[in-house]
C-alpha cells in the first residue's frame, strides 16, 4: 500500500502488468496517443460551407505540451470524440464494463474489463473493437491506424491494443501500461478518469474516480 499511496501522491508512477504468470488477463487496454505529426483540416479564412476545408501539417505531440497552442482545444475535442467512440463499443458491443482515462501525457486510455480470460481472448476482445471501429492494423496486432472510414482528423491517432502476447514465455514480464490516477513524471500532470458529461473541448476529472470503476460506466 505505501508504494500505492506514493503513486496517487504523485511520489512516484507505478505501472502493471496485464499477463500474468497462468497466461490471462483481466483486461485489456486501448492507448490512443497524439503522434510527433499529422494533418489538421481545417476551415479556411472566410470560408462560408462548413464543409470546406484544407489540410494543415502539425506536431500535434510538441503542441500538445503548449497550453497556448491555437489547436489544443481541437486535439482536446478529438481525444473526447475518439476515446467515447470506443468506450461505447465496448459498452455496447461486448457489454464489459469500461473506463476512460486522460493519461496525463499524450493521450487517452480505454479500459475494457473482461475479467480473467487467457491473454489470447482478451486480445482478440480489443482487436475486435478496433475493426469494428475501423481501424487497421500498421504492425501486428498491437498497434492501429485509422482506415478511409474513420474521421480524417483521426490520422493524427495511434493506438496501441493491450495485451500485446498471448503468453509471458520468453518475454519475461510482458508490456508494462502506467496505472491511473497518478502524475506523469515528464509533464508533472495528474491522470484522471475524466467527467464525460463535460464538454468535449473540456478534459477534466470525474467527481468519483472509485465511483468509474465501481460501476464500469463512464456515463453515469
């Protein structure tokens, strides 16, 4: 419990691992993270059709860092839109409980609970949402880009799906994914499980973060 404590504190962040040593996993995770560049479009000076826009080259990683940036309030509305897509699938389609987190860095997580299943069926549980969402995958299984059906803005996405192995053998421990509701230790911001009634230009917490967890739905 004190290493716990010290990870809410914000001493420290503590990470977990999904695999354990029998092969299964309780859960699986979506990690949507900003990459290093990508295209904005948006709607040109004077522009009349709502409809009409151009393409902008950005960094949305770099600018994500600056509260100041012109485009954060547009990555802040498209972490909400992307991340609560998915939580509904996962709400809905595979009816497990779920969870949506802001990750204090870079991007978003998406929590699927499925309760202990070997690793393989936890995987296929997030692959199956990712395709479903259409998404494909760029390498492996473990990490997802946007298709010609998802929002064009999407492109500025990468997810990685949680569990990465159906087993531990040979890999020693597995991948590590960083607990909720601690502090980064490179931006110093706080991880939440965010309020899903607020705006999407809005990111803040939810007034029951044990409360999210407790009823596997986000929404209430």
């Amino acid at each position: 419990m004190p290493a716990l404590r010290g990870h809410i504190r914000g001493d420290h962040t503590l990470g977990h691992y999904l695999l354990g040593t029998d092969d299964r996993a309780k859960l699986f995770v979506l990690d949507i993270d900003l990459n290093k560049t990508g295209i904005l479009y948006v709607s040109p000076e004077g522009a009349t059709d709502p409809e009409e826009t151009v393409p902008l080259p950005v960094n949305p990683r770099e600018d994500w860092q600056n509260r100041a940036d012109p485009y954060r309030t547009e990555y802040k509305m498209l972490m909400r839109e992307i991340s609560n897509q998915f939580a509904r699938m996962v709400h809905t389609h595979l009816g497990i409980p779920v969870g949506i987190a802001y990750s204090g860095y870079k991007g978003m997580h998406v929590y699927g609970f499925t309760g202990s299943l070997a690793a393989a069926e936890v995987r296929e549980a997030g692959r199956i949402i990712m395709e479903a969402a259409g998404w494909i995958p760029s390498r492996g299984y473990a990490f997802f880009s946007p298709g010609e059906t998802v929002n064009p803005d999407f492109n500025i996405f990468t997810i990685e799906v949680y569990p990465k192995q159906d087993s531990i053998e040979g890999k020693d421990l597995g991948n590590l994914v960083k607990l909720p509701c601690g502090v980064d230790q490179r931006s110093k911001v706080r991880s939440f499980f965010i309020d899903t009634t607020a705006p999407y230009s809005v990111l803040q917490p939810h007034p029951d973060q044990l409360g999210v967890l407790d009823t596997g739905n986000p929404w209430m």
